[in-house]
C-alpha cells in the first residue's frame, strides 16, 4: 500500500507540473458526460412523464368511454350508466389559459372516481371533502405549479376570468394538468352539464351490445392500449436523441484518448524510473487505476451536473417538440433520477478505463531498462497508420453490410457509426498523403520542413482531428437533412393548407347548425368537412378523415405517388389515399389492395394515392367523405375548413364567433396553422442543432487540448529550427498554417461525409424511424460555413499554444539543448 | 569574434544569480578555442549568447566587426542563419528530414548552398551511403557527424560546439573532433569548444577557464 502511496505520488507531481494537461482531461471526461447524461436526463424525463400521463386515471388497463361521434357528450348518460349498475366516472377536460401558460383542465367526479386506477390519492371521501367543501381544491404537480408562476394555496385566475380553487401539490398528477371537481371544470370551461369521456371501474368490462342498449349508440368504448401508443410513438424521437448524445460523448471521449495518450508518453520517463528504483509493475498499474477512478468521479460528478444543466436548458424545446408532434405533456421541471446519475458516471468510467487501457497496458509491459535512444516515431506512427487502415476498413465494411442487410433503426445508426468512424480513422492517412505531395512539392528548405515536419505531428494531433472531422460531418450531415425537411415541410404546408379557416365544433350537434349557417354566407365559397374516425391496422394506430370532391383537393393536395385518374377513383370507387408512412408500413403501392378495419367489419380498399405526411407519427388514410360515413358510424363529425373569398378570412371567423360562441370549440386561420406548425418544426430541431453545436465546441476543446499538451513536445522538434536562423515569428506562424491546413483537411473530408450522412438520414433512418422519406437537398453555402467553422475553431484552439511559441523565451528554447533536459 | 564586458544573469526566486561577469575574449579567424570549466561556471551560458542564441544583459560581441548584442530578433536570425553554425551534444536533428536534407537544410535556408561543397563534405564526414537515411536510424557517431556537417555546410565564419562529443564514446568521439578539426582548417572558420574534458581541449590552440562566471585563464 505504501509503495502504491509514494507511486500515486510520483504520478501526481506530472499533473502539479502540467495543470492545463489536467484541465483539459478532467474538462474532456466531463463535457463528454454532460452531454451523455444531458440527454438521459431528458429521455428519463419524457418518458415519466408519459407513465403519469398514461396512468393517471387508466392505469393503463381501464377502459374509456367517449362519444361515438366524438367531442363532448350529455352528462345524463352518465347517470343513465349508473342507474344501470356500471361503475363509471366522468372525466371532462378542456384547455385554460392562465396568464402566458395553458393548462390542461381535467374535472374528476372524487366519489366514484376508481381507487385503482392512476391519481389514486384523489379517488375516495377524503379528497371529496377538500374538493366539494368551502372553495374546495385544485391539484397540479409541483412543477405545474412552478410552471404556471403561481403559489401552492393561490387561487389561479383563467383568461376567460374564471378563479379556480386553491391549489395543492399532488405529485402524482400528470404534467401540465390541474385537476378539479367536475363541477368546477364544467364552469370554467364553459361547458355545463357536458363531459369528454368516462372511465370504466378496472374490475368491470363493458361490451359494445351493453353501452349500444345503455346509451343508443351515443358512446363508444376506447380499449386502453389505444391511448398507451405515446411511449411507442416517441420512441424513435428519444432514439434519434440517444444517438446524439452518444456520437457527443464520442467526440467527448476523443479528448479523453488523446490526454491519456498524451500524458503517457510524457510520464514515459517518471514510469521507468519508477520501475528502476523497484515499483513492481502491478504497483503502478493498481496506482494508475486509482489515478483514473479519481479522474472519473471528479468529471464525471461535474459531468452528471452539467448534463442536469443542459437537460433543463434543452428541456422547455424537447417539451414543447413532443407536445407539438405527439400530444405529450413533459414536465417542466427537471427531476434528478438515478437511472441517468448511474448511466453517466458508468459511461464516465467505462470511457475513461477504455480510453486509458492501451496506457495501462504498456505500463505494464514497460520494460526496466530501455535503450535510450530516441523514439522511432517513424517506425511506431508506421505501425500506427496500418493499425488504423486495418480498422478503418473493418468499420467501412461494417457500414456497407449494416447498409445491405438492416432494416431498422439501429441498423440505420450502424451504417451512420460506421462509416463516420471508418472515414475518421483514414483521416490520418488521408492528410499523411496530402503532407507527403506537398513535401514532394516543396521547393525551400522551409517548406520541404513544414510538410515533413507536419507528418510528424499528425501522430499526436490525429485524435483530435478526428474528433473535429466527426462534428464536422454531423454538422454537414444533420444541418442538410433538417434544412432540407425544412424546404420540403414548407413546400408541403403550403400544398397541403389551402382553406383558409379551419375549425372544431363542440358537438356534432353544433358542427350541423354552423355548417347550415355556413351555406347561407356569401363569403364562403366551399364548405369542407373533414370527418374522422380511428382504427387500428396491426397494432399501429391510424386516422381516417373524410375528403369532399373539390378542387382544393384534387388541384393542391400533395402526392406521392397515384394511380392516374385517382380523385375519380378516391370518390366513385372503393379507394382510398394512404399516408407515406402506413404505405411503407404495409408495403402498398398505387393500385394495391388492402382491407381497413371498419366499425365493426373489414372494408376492402384500393389504394389510389400516396401522401406525404410529414410529422404524423400515426397512419392515416384519406377517404371520400359519403364513403366514410357509411363505414364509419362513430365518425366524428366536428373538424370542418372553410374556404373563402378574397380577404374575407377574419371577417367570416368574427361572424362564426360572434354567432356560435362556445359551440365552436377552436378555430384558426391558416396563417395560425402554418406558424403553429412552423413553430414545432422549429422547436423539434432546436434539440438537435443545440447538440450539434456542443459537439462542435467539444471538438475544438479536443483540438485545443491536443495542442496544448503537444505544445511541449513541439518546442523540442522546432528549437532546431530557431537555432539555425528561423525566427520564433516565423516558426509561430508556420505551426498556425500548420494546424489550419489540418484543419482544412478535415473539413474538406467532412464534406462528402457529412453529404453521406445525410443521405443515410434521410433514405434510411428517417424512413424507418418516422416512415417518410425526404427529397436530398443540398447546400453548398452551408459547407462553406462549416469549413469557415473548422477554420475559425483551428485558429482559437490554435491560438495559446502558437503565441506561446511566439513568445517562448530563448531560455525556454535553449533548455532543449541542455545537457539536463 | 571579439567579446567585451559580457554579463548575463537569470531570474530566480531567490532575485538575479549572475553567470557571466564581465567576459572579454577574442578568437581570430582558423583558430580554434576550448572554453572549459566546472558545471555551472557560465560556459554554456558564454556560447549561446555568442551563437546569438539568447540576449546578454551588459557587454558587446563582435563578429566580423558587427556588434551581435544589441541585434533584435529578426537579426540575430540572420546572423545564426549565415555567420554562425552551431553543434550541440544531443545533436539536435530534425527527426522529420532525412539526413541529406538535415545536412543541406541551413546551407538552402541561408541561401548558401552549395553542391560541390555538399557533396565533398558529406564524403568526408563518411555519409555518403546514408543521406536517405532519417536521424533515428543512426547510431550516435553517424548523428554527430551529420550535426557538424549540417553546421559547416553553409560555410559559417564561427562554429561553435556544445561539449559535441559528451554522447560519444572515447574513440567515436576522438574521431568526430578530429574530423571537426580538420574540417574547420579547410574552412578557416573561428572554432569555439565547450567541453569537460582536458584532454580533448588540449587539441584545441588555445584553452580558457571560466569559473563563477568569469574567465580567469586563457
């Protein structure tokens, strides 16, 4: 143990001599964590919160009654279900504004609220005394109740001036939702006497012929799993998160690789004498693994904080994309988990022993007594490149077959890892060869030196520029796929939102006395009624929505692929348009068949067309609307888009208002739709760019530590040099050539591999993760900007080590010449 | 080279230790000068400021007349790059050229290169087979003998060695300096040796002691 003590020592002393080689260590390790658990963090959070949402009053295995042709529903037919012996509850639930935030309002009835289903605390006397006395209650989740700026025990005032009860902590409670009693929800909601849905007690199933008899058709049943799709649906969501987050971590544990390799070669001399005065080889190896276990816990406790960080940073966009794309509620506040604590700190260890193993290896292998005769950096940086090819071409192979052979979305990342890695790893051999024309080249001695000079600097830069060619091409990759989605998505809402208004009714009830309304208005050109229904193909969920004969359709609506005289065919023959998604799904092409899950029955169906659907994660089919009613009885008839007349938009939207009031139950216009949907574009990508840029910042930290450490090594190869008449200046502004020409290397290899990424992106993992397949775009000016970055970030990481030479004192210089160096 | 009230100290945190006091010397032209002395007398110290390798504190050195003192960085370069040539114990090669070019390497880069020169004074140092060769595939003889043919080939008026065969063994290094010596006559350059060794100043023309920073005999 002593002996292991006085080595830990020995060891340390390196790291008191060269504290920046610690930092950028210890500062590798943790940015490389942080963004690892970053996104754990936020993957653990989203998915809690789909478990509270989905077992907040289900359970996950109760069932739901809704209206048959959806929106809300007497609440007499809750009585009407009681009397009959079912043990039912109401539900209503509205949206309601409270100062700049929107909560979900959900009205409980407490007393026959099931004990076994989810928000169990609320079901029961007890919470009926809070909720039906006095004021009575209101429950939010504590960070709803920070989310919305209110106070626990504070009335919170709706827009529509409505105070609800005071409010209490219950965290429990879904996120973004505060519940009342079903009284006060129907009040402040406006909705008197109505509800949205009931929940059936967990021990009892309803069959269809009982609520048919029950309720004459007015209620249909919801299965529970329907509504418990949100965890599978988001899945690929949270996965293309994972990936980001790991291919940061990697960028990260370049760093790390390159310090450890680095302070190795440093400390070459203190091991062997440590060796000669008598550490046995274990010793030193069990004083080095203590050495890293304290690295590890010391970066990866900052990593694990300043993942939370980034998680919460990130979080309010990650929230908002999900809610936008999925319908999910996320917490806003961020809670510490120790799922994802343990995930960073193993991933923090497991790197670090990765990255300092080969360290450990040689250590133990160290020979006592070595011929001192200087490095055969040429011979080892020979072995080195071939190691590397060997690998390189592994991983090249690995992608071309993962390409071949994986459907799936892991395959897809297989051929994206693969081929960055195999690329990365010819990065060296690739700028080994350009260092060897230009040296061939050369024409001054200076030159010839600079070429030749610079291979032999590759060695020890080539993890770092690595690690920048990796972001590099991310950054090429991922900003062509999501600037392209983006010219594609805004092409598409611009074919696809034609109406100019767009509308919910309360009741179908509401939907035909608007609509009679609507024929007698000289403004509105065309009614368009957009029923929908839900079914089920397989186990994916699918919208079905009805589509009228007109022209907005049949002269805007986009099209991927149909048969020739599809509108014919959608509105006189059994056919129907299939989203691009649910086509890919169920192999379908235009003119195939397929049999699509009525009320009750099977409907056979031709395929006429092919849409895209971008940002659906659903299936949906498109029918014509007479059609639609037919097969599907439980057809909501509430969605309806107007188009109408010249400037005439907010003129026929204040009249609708003004005449129907609550019955309509929302209404936009397109301008609203598309910035809606522009928003949550944005929003969705926010994340990805954000991870984009860190892993940018990782790799010129990566460059920058490199330069750094090397920068010692350095002062020995161009002390030489400075002797024999180059001045400092000269030798400062070569080795900055030097690191941009690297620089520029990389960046020009990140090109086609980032053009690469993006067509694995948007040919395989988009199409197996979302089910769309994007048209390639390209972007010249945007590689531009990213070989500018790669220039920029040179030039800083650069910066402190290259004025360092320029400043070095000649006694600095000299000490390479000194007989005790 | 002539040398004037040469001083010269480093900081240290104990405040200024003085290494050289006031140093005058001279060396003419072909003649050849072992500066000896114990560990720490400023031997070192006395070379680089004459190979314009550092700055000195207080004193003038003349070469070829010019006063190399007071030159700024830029003309200290030249006079390192043309006037002086310098060979140092650890040889100091470039490991990233190979041998032919470490030898010609100042020579082009003062713009004095010359072939025949080349060519005479690599057979001479005995490297004509090894000018492919890269620094680490030599032995350490083969590495001092390519510093000292890097040092002359541009013909510099001053060459100046750093205890050249302190990495040598006895007969290797016997035969280097002879070779140096050899060369430095055909040349007619100023030589100036630091060294350790008695005996290998003894072959030198003239031999100086410094001790504590001053030159107490010539």
């Amino acid at each position: 143990m002593r002996q292991i003590c006085w080595t830990l020592a020995a060891l340390a002393s390196h790291w008191r001599k060269h504290p920046a080689n610690l930092a950028t260590l210890i500062l590798g390790l943790a940015i490389a964590t942080a963004l690892w658990s970053g996104v754990q963090a936020l993957n653990t959070q989203a998915r809690r919160s789909y478990d509270s949402a989905a077992n907040a009053f289900t359970g996950g295995k109760a069932q739901n009654l809704v209206a048959a042709q959806g929106g809300l529903f007497a609440q007499d037919l809750f009585v009407a279900l009681r009397r009959a012996g079912l043990k039912v509850s109401p539900i209503l639930e509205g949206s309601a504004r409270i100062g700049k935030k929107t909560a979900k309002l959900i009205g409980i009835e407490p007393l026959t609220l099931p004990r076994d289903v989810g928000l169990a605390p609320l079901a029961g006397n007890r919470s009926a005394t809070g909720m039906l006395t006095g004021d009575g209650l209101s429950y939010a989740a504590p960070g709803t109740i920070r989310d919305l700026g209110v106070l626990a025990g504070e009335r919170p005032l709706t827009d529509a001036g409505f105070k609800l009860p005071p409010l209490v902590a219950l965290s429990e409670a879904p996120p973004g939702a505060i519940i009342v009693d079903i009284g006060v929800a129907q009040k402040a909601l406006n909705r008197p006497g109505r509800l949205s849905r009931m929940i059936v007690a967990p021990d009892m199933r309803i069959d269809a012929t009982t609520l048919t008899e029950a309720t004459d058709r007015a209620l249909r049943i919801v299965e529970p799993e329907e509504d418990s799709d949100l965890a599978r649906l988001t899945d690929s969501f949270h996965l293309n998160l994972t990936a980001f987050g790991l291919l940061a971590f990697l960028v990260g544990f370049f760093i790390v690789h390159a310090s450890f390799g680095l302070a190795f070669e440093q400390r070459l001399p203190v091991l062997r004498t440590l060796r000669a005065l008598g550490v046995s080889a274990r010793a030193l190896v069990a004083a080095m693994v203590i050495e890293l276990s304290a690295f590890t816990l010391l970066a990866g406790g900052a990593g694990v904080i300043g993942g939370y960080l980034i998680a919460a940073a990130l979080l309010p966009d990650v929230s908002a994309s999900l809610e936008g794309l999925y319908g999910a509620q996320i917490s806003g506040a961020l809670t510490l988990d120790a799922r994802w604590i343990i995930s960073a700190l193993a991933m923090a260890g497991g790197g670090a022993l990765f990255a300092g193993a080969s360290g450990l290896l040689k250590t133990f292998n160290l020979p006592v007594l070595s011929v001192a005769r200087p490095i055969a950096w040429r011979e080892a940086h020979r072995r080195y490149l071939a190691r590397q090819a060997t690998f390189a071409l592994l991983s090249l192979m690995v992608a071309v077959l993962a390409g071949y052979f994986a459907d799936t979305l892991e395959g897809g990342f297989t051929v994206i890892a693969a081929s960055l890695l195999g690329v990365a790893l010819l990065l060296p051999l690739a700028l080994e060869a350009l260092l060897r024309i230009g040296e061939a080249l050369s024409k001054t001695p200076l030159s010839r030196w600079f070429f030749a000079d610079g291979r032999q600097e590759i060695a020890g830069l080539s993890l770092a520029l690595m690690a920048l060619l990796l972001a590099l091409a991310t950054n090429i990759g991922v900003g062509g796929m999501v600037e392209g989605f983006r010219h594609t998505f805004i092409g598409w809402l611009d074919q696809r939102l034609v109406a100019e208004i767009y509308y919910e009714a309360a009741t179908p009830h509401d939907a035909r006395e608007i609509e009679d309304w609507a024929r007698k208005d000289k403004e509105i050109v065309a009614i368009l009624p957009v029923w929908r229904s839900k079914t089920r193909i397989g186990d994916w969920p699918v919208e079905v929505m009805g589509m009228t004969p007109h022209t907005t359709y049949s002269e805007h609506f986009p099209l991927n692929a149909a048969t020739p005289d599809v509108w014919r065919m959608l509105h006189e023959e059994d056919a129907a348009l299939v989203s691009e998604q649910l086509a890919r799904r169920l192999k379908l092409s235009p003119g195939d068949s397929f049999d699509l899950p009525t009320t009750g029955d099977s409907w056979r169906l031709r395929v006429a067309g092919i849409f895209p659907d971008y940002g659906n994660p659903k299936g949906q089919i498109r029918l014509d609307h007479t059609r639609l009613a037919q097969h599907f009885a439980d057809a909501s008839g509430i969605h309806y888009s107007l188009r109408v007349a010249g400037d005439a938009t907010t003129r026929v939207m204040t009249r609708l208002q003004e005449t129907f009031g609550a019955r309509i139950a929302r209404i936009v216009d397109q301008a609203e739709v598309k910035k809606i949907s522009t928003e949550i574009f944005e929003r969705t990508f926010t994340v990805t760019t954000a991870l984009n840029t860190l892993t940018l910042v990782v790799s010129a930290i990566a460059l920058f530590a490199s330069l750094l450490t090397l920068s010692n090594l350095r002062l020995a190869h161009v002390a030489p040099v400075w002797a024999i008449g180059v001045t400092r200046d000269r030798l400062a502004t070569l080795e900055m050539l030097r690191i941009l020409v690297f620089a520029a290397g990389a960046a020009l290899i990140a090109i086609p591999l980032g053009l690469f990424m993006t067509w694995a992106l948007v040919d395989i993992v988009n199409v197996v993760a979302f089910g769309w397949r994007l048209p390639m775009h390209i972007f010249p000016q945007h590689w531009l900007t990213v070989f500018a970055t790669a220039q920029v970030a040179a030039l800083v990481a650069g910066l402190v080590p290259v004025r360092r030479l320029a400043r070095a004192a000649p006694a600095e210089l000299l000490k390479v010449f000194a007989n005790e160096r | 080279m002539c040398v004037r009230g040469l001083s010269k100290s480093y900081a240290t945190p104990q405040g200024p230790l003085p290494v050289l006091r006031g140093v005058d010397l001279t060396l003419e032209a072909g003649e050849t000068l072992a500066m000896m002395g114990e560990s720490g007398s400023g031997k070192s110290t006395l070379l680089h400021l004459v190979g314009a390798l550092d700055d000195a504190d207080a004193g003038d050195i003349l070469l070829d007349g010019v006063n190399i003192a007071g030159l700024p960085e830029n003309g200290k370069a030249t006079v390192r790059r043309e006037t002086i040539g310098v060979v140092f114990q650890q040889f100091n090669l470039i490991a990233s050229l190979t041998v032919g070019e470490n030898l010609a390497f100042q020579s082009r880069l003062a713009n004095r290169y010359d072939p025949d020169w080349m060519a005479r004074l690599t057979q001479r140092l005995g490297l004509d087979n090894l000018t492919g060769r890269y620094p680490e595939q030599l032995s350490g003889g083969q590495q001092q003998r390519v510093a000292i043919g890097r040092a002359l080939a541009a013909r510099p008026r001053l060459l100046l060695a750093d205890e050249p065969t302190g990495n040598l063994d006895e007969p290797t290094g016997d035969a280097a300096l002879a070779l140096t010596l050899e060369l430095v006559a055909e040349t007619g350059c100023g030589f100036l040796m630091v060294t350790h060794s008695v005996r290998l100043a003894s072959r030198l023309q003239r031999q100086a002691t410094l001790a504590a920073g001053t030159l107490i005999s010539t």
